[in-house]
C-alpha cells in the first residue's frame, strides 16, 4: 500500500460487533475474564487497550516499522528509550537538540550515571570521533529546531551499527510523510504525535515504531512498567488526524515553499533557514533523504534589534504567537526569550539562535493571507 492508503486504512478495520468503521473510543480500564487467564488479548489498559493497538498499528504501518508503541507525550516515549540503557553507558547526540530532550537527559538521566556527548551532527566525522566502547545509543533530531540544520540518517546509522548501538531519530519534523528514518538505518523512529501526526493542536502524545521484535518487547515492558501511556480518547483523535496527514503535509510544503520564497526576496530579512533553498547548507542531504521539505522556516531580521522581531511578534493577526508546531493553524515563535530562554546568550548565538530569529510553523491557511500577513507585519 502507497502512504495515502495507508494513512486513512493501515492498523483499522470495522468494529466486528457493530460494523462502525471509526474504532471505537474503548473508555476502559479493565475487560472481563470468562476464567483466570481466559481472556480476548486485552487484561488491563495499561498494558493494552484496542483504540490504542489500533492506532500503534497505523503508527508502524506509516514508518515502514513493525512494531508501534504510543506514549503520553513526546517526552515518556523518549524516557522510554534511555531507560533501554543501564548506569556507564554513553549516548551520542546533537547539539542542536529540542530542549526538553537536552534537559532530560542532563537533568535527569546523567543522575542516573548514563553519559551524553552532544556533537554537531552534521558532519558525521564529529559522530565518529564522539562514539567510544561504551556508546549504545546514537540520537539524531533531523530537521533541527529551530536552525533547521539536516543530519544525514543514514551516515551516521553506518558509523552507530560498526559501533554496536543503536540509532533512534526523532522524526517530529518530517513527519513520516516526508521522511522514513527506519529506510535509513535507525532503529528506533521516534515522535513527538503532539506536532504533524496529530496535526491539530488537540493532543499531547508521543510515540516509537521499531522493527525488531526483540527491541520491541523491550521497549513494551518498559512502556508497561513505567506507565506513561495515552488514554483511548486521544488514541482516537491522532487516529482521526492520521487520515488526512499526506494531505496536510503535502499543503504544508506548499506553503512553505511560497513564503520562503517571499522571505527570501524582502528587504527586512537577513538570513533565511529552510531547507528546501538550494543555499541551505545542508541542501543535499535533505533532497536525498527528504520527500519534500516542510513548513518550519526560521528566519532573522537586518540589524539584530531584538525590538524589531518583538514588533513583528506582536503584529501578525493570523500567525499566532505560540509555542509548538505542526497544526493546521499557522504559528510564529521567538526562540531567543521562549524556547532557547535558558541557554546563556553566547551559546546562544554560536548555534545560529540570533536576538531577532523567528520561527514559523506554516499551516494550511491561504498562502495569499498569509503572505498578506506577514508582509504588513514585516512593514
Ligand atoms: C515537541 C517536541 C518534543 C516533545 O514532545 P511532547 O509531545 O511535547 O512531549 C520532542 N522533540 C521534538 C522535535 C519536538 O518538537
């Protein structure tokens, strides 16, 4: 089956009782047992419950994976995968990580004595040099947030398999459609569903697709025992956005591609990031491994006032000043004092992070108004 099918078929079928071809929201926590260990497949919801199977199936059909496990959010699916790890063991990952990974893993797990190298990923050279005995777990984010920097999946999976460890990659960005890491080489695919997946900013849920059966079983035991597992109403509602994602993601390219056209041509802006520009340094990689670019575009302001970008910020009328991405309304944020607000501001800078940087989340509006939006923004 091609990816739109698979969108709107994979992981449901009618409800055998029924006959409705929506998967019911099953609301419960318990199912009846005709004797001790006599039972359907289903004992207990958070081990499993059939809205969720239905919907961890679709996930995997979508990554070309086997194998689908959903989370609370984004955040409990990749505390799933560093608790594969044991006290000793190193993890190499990207510097230019979303900021809630880089805080649990400094905060929380270098407690736990699991060590992380934090490498520009770009030039995999770097991977190389940063990967010792003791590396388990390779972890790539591709595209990067907000600097839209493009790490090449499947250079690095070479250089993580020589060395033994796995490669998990957030695929929040690309989303499936535009990208399948477990093609690649990773082993571990890995979602934040809040974003593209879910599409319409209802839902906070994360999710992993793997392939091998005994990877899987170990990450379920972990998804069991520690708990951090979605309720069926929101299962149902990623189940619902699923059916339009090749939809949605192809208008969100579109969009894109128009309004970093725009960007790229107006005199107010300074450096434009979105790797869909043949001038995007990593250009290359994404056309090879990218189905087609997206619509997160980060962009800078001539003269590196921080007024200036407040200004913008706060004269758009259809982007809306907001945190997260990936919805079907368009979206605008200021890395600088929101998402990037604790990183000192040097760091800051040497990353690409500049005082007057705006990311936006281009949704699936009219590019006119958008373009309209901006333009009497910008001016
Ligand atoms: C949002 C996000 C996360 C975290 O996901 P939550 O659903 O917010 O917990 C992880 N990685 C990336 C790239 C994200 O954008």
């Amino acid at each position: 089956m091609r990816f739109g099918t698979k969108a709107i078929h994979a992981g449901v079928e009618p409800d055998p009782s029924t006959g409705a071809i929506m998967t019911p929201i099953f609301q419960t926590s318990t199912y009846v047992q005709a004797a001790p260990g006599d039972h359907k497949g289903y004992e207990y919801s958070r081990t499993h419950n059939p809205t969720r199977t239905a919907l961890q199936k679709a996930l995997a059909a979508l990554e070309n994976g086997k194998h689908g496990l959903c989370f609370a959010s984004g955040m409990a699916s990749i505390d799933a995968v560093i608790k594969l790890l044991a006290p000793g063991d190193e993890v190499v990952s990207t510097n230019d990580l979303y900021g809630g990974t880089y805080r649990l893993f400094t905060r929380i797990f270098e407690g736990f004595g699991v060590k992380f190298r934090f490498v520009d990923m770009t030039d995999p050279a770097h991977v190389a040099k940063a990967i010792t005995a003791r590396t388990k777990l390779v972890w790539v984010e591709t595209p990067t947030n907000p600097m839209l920097n493009i790490i090449d999946i499947a250079a690095i999976g070479a250089l993580a398999k020589k060395a033994g460890a796995w490669l998990g990659v957030d695929n929040t960005f690309a989303s499936p459609y535009l990208q399948t890491p477990l093609d690649l080489g990773a082993d571990i695919v890995m979602h934040s569903v809040t974003k593209y997946l879910g599409g319409h900013s209802d839902v906070v849920m994360g999710a992993l697709v793997v392939k091998d059966d005994v990877l899987h079983e170990r990450l379920a035991f972990i998804q069991n025992s520690c708990g951090a597992t979605p309720g069926p109403q929101d299962c149902f509602l990623v189940l619902r956005g699923l059916k339009t994602l090749h939809l949605r993601v192809q208008r969100h390219c579109e969009n894109g591609a128009v309004i970093a056209e725009f960007l790229a041509a107006h005199p107010k802006v300074d450096k434009l990031y979105w790797p869909g520009l043949p001038t995007h340094r990593n250009h290359d990689v994404a056309k090879k491994q990218m189905r087609g670019f997206g619509g997160m575009i980060s962009f800078t302001l001539k003269g590196d006032r921080m007024d200036d970008a407040t200004r913008v910020l706060a004269s758009t009328k259809l982007f809306s000043l907001a945190e997260s991405l990936g919805g079907v309304e368009s979206l605008l944020g200021h890395p600088a004092s929101m998402t990037h607000a604790s990183i000192p501001r040097e760091e800051r800078l040497k990353s690409g992070v500049a005082d007057t940087l705006i990311r936006l989340s281009v949704g699936l509006e009219d590019k006119e108004d958008l373009i309209a939006d901006l333009r009497q923004a910008l001016g």
